[in-house]
C-alpha cells in the first residue's frame, strides 16, 4: 500500500486534496462543523481509501507505458469517491462528547440566521450528540406538562414551538397526544421532524424576524424545550406563543440556565415579560420547576460517559407552566 500510495500522481492527488480541505475548513467554519473530528483525520481517510485501491494499482503498475492522462482518469474514478465515502461516514459515526460540545459552543453566535445553519448542518448528529450531552429538556418540558394537563390528550392540538427533530412530539405521543404542528427556523431539523411522521404540519419560520406561523387561540398545548435563548428565539416570541393558546391552554416553556453574562441577562428580560404579562392578565402561573440536570455544560470539559460525573458538568434548567387567561382577548396581544 505504502508503495502503491507513493506513486506520484496517487501521492499528488491526496495531497492536494488533504491541503485543499483544510485550506477551505480553515476559511468556512461552517465546513470544519459539518466534518467535525472526522475532518482533522482525512489523512487516514484517505489511507484507508488507498487500501481498497491497492489490489488494483498494484495491477496497473508494471504498465509503466499507461499514459499519463489515463492514470490520472484511474486515480480520480477509482480513489476520490472512496475517499469522499470514508469521509461522510467518518463524519455521521463515531461521535464523542468532544464533538458534541465542539458543536454546542458555536451555537453560541447571537446572530439567529448564522445559527440556524449550525443547525441544518447539526441536524445529522443532533439527536446522537443531544444522547452524549444527556440533554433532558424536551423529556422534563413533557414530564411537567403531563403532571398538569387534565384534557384528553387524543383531541388536544399541539403547537410544538421549534421542534427540531421532533423529540417532544415523540415523547408527547406516550401520554396520548396525537395531533402536532411544528415551527423550527432550520430546515434540516424539520426534514427529520417529517421523518417522525407525527405532524400534521410543519413550517418553517425564523422566530423573531418572521412571525409565528401560527393560527390564533387554537391549540390546547403550546410547547417550547431548548429555544428560548440569546441568538435564538428572543424573549418578546412569548407573546406570540400565549397568542397561540386556546382560552384556558397551556404553554409550557423549558430551558437550560446557562451561566455566560448574556445568558443571565436574556433569563432576567424573559422573567420580567413573563411577570409583566401575568399582570396584563393574559395567563397565570401553574407552576415552575428546577432541574439540576438538564444537559451537560459545554465549557466543563469532562471525561467519557458514565454514572460518576460530577454535578458542575451540567447546566440547570427551568420548565415554566402558564395557562393563559379564558378572559384574555386575543386582539389586545
Ligand atoms: C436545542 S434545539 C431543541 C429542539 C427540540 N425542541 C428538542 O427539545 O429537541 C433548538 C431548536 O430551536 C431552533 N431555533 C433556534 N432559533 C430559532 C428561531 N429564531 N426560530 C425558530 N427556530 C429556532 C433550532 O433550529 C433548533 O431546532
């Protein structure tokens, strides 16, 4: 292999393509993203490629009379789309927490159309990194739903406010739930909220710029996990999700208390709308509940998995309950 891989125009054409990716990596950090660890390792990507090719080049080599043009036509056809190949799939397997929190702490851009690419790009592994980061927001925003929820689940809309992969909807469906509409602002994480198959609808919609795609005073349950934060959906869309909510519906609200600076200060501006609208009437308080686990912390680095981690490596969280007003007139929000 190691013969076969010293052949000028193999050796050239896997240099230039190692030198060429991490030349476009290091100008688009979007691209490093989407390679995450399996970018860095594309030398033995490409290794490994050469020892699929190797029976055959081994073959070709005593032809020392092949032309020029025709090797080059045999190393691009034959080796380039191996490498490409171990490329994708080093890049959806194989995940660890290091990628997982690599991919987390980019989310941290304020700028709401930078982050929804992140997460078109994420939508691959999002599901598989949120397991690595033991993210329990949308299991505890349902948990605590179903402790106060008194309908009948089988005839109740939901509006599953950016619903990503679908995760509350598939937890929602245990309890009885069977109707959901979901609003996400990336497209990739609504094609894998399609792929559930649990919703009746889905739109897409950059909350905050764009409104809340949304009838008005419809839905029997307004949900939201994992969205209410700096550079992602601002604090004012709570209106917009009370306005949602039939007259006595409930709007359950769960979040992660990062501890940045901007963090602590979009937590204190949401409390705030949230105490100013209880006193414009439009919806009481059922209740509220703190978790200590609610996904880890992306800037403790930790070891791998297990029961032993230590409580500073995870976040905290919040689920907020509101049932909003039977008096509260839609118009006036
Ligand atoms: C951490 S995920 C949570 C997804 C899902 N609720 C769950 O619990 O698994 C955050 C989701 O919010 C979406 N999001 C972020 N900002 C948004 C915005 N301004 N408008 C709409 N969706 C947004 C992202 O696309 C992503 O799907």
């Amino acid at each position: 292999m190691l013969r076969v891989s010293h052949l000028p125009l193999v050796h050239s054409a896997l240099q230039s393509m190692t030198s060429a990716y991490t030349d476009v990596k290091g100008r688009y950090p979007l691209l490093g993203l989407m390679g995450g660890v399996a970018g860095v390792r594309i030398h033995s990507v490409s290794q490994v490629a050469m020892t699929r090719a190797t029976p055959l080049l081994q073959s070709l080599e005593p032809q020392s009379g092949l032309s020029q043009r025709r090797s080059s036509y045999l190393v691009l056809t034959l080796i380039l789309p191996q490498v490409y190949t171990c490329f994708f799939i080093m890049s959806t397997s194989s995940r660890t927490i290091h990628d997982a929190h690599t991919v987390i702490k980019s989310c941290s851009t304020t700028d709401p159309k930078e982050k929804a690419k992140i997460y078109n790009i994420w939508a691959e592994n999002y599901e598989e990194d949120h397991k690595l980061l033991s993210y329990r927001g949308a299991y505890l925003a349902v948990d605590f739903l179903s402790e106060h929820f008194c309908g009948r689940p089988e005839e109740s809309l939901v509006l599953d406010v950016a619903c990503g992969s679908g995760m509350v909807a598939n937890l929602m469906t245990e309890l009885g739930f069977r109707s959901f509409v979901g609003v996400d602002g990336s497209k990739g994480m609504l094609e894998l909220a399609a792929k559930t198959g649990l919703y009746q609808d889905l739109k897409l919609a950059l909350l905050g710029t764009e409104p809340l795609p949304a009838q008005t005073g419809v839905f029997d349950v307004v949900i939201t996990a994992g969205a209410f934060y700096p550079g992602s959906v601002p604090v004012n869309v709570i209106r917009e999700l009370c306005k949602a909510a039939k007259p006595g519906g409930l709007v359950c609200i769960a979040r992660g208390n990062y501890r940045r600076p901007i963090h602590i200060e979009y937590t204190e501006n949401l409390q705030k709308e949230q105490q100013l609208m209880e006193e414009e009437g439009l919806w009481g308080l059922k209740g509220t509940k703190q978790i200590d686990r609610y996904i880890r912390n992306p800037d403790v680095e930790c070891g791998g998995d297990g029961e032993d981690i230590q409580e500073d490596q995870f976040i905290s969280g919040t689920v907020y309950l509101y049932k909003k007003s039977i008096s509260a007139s839609t118009s006036t929000q």
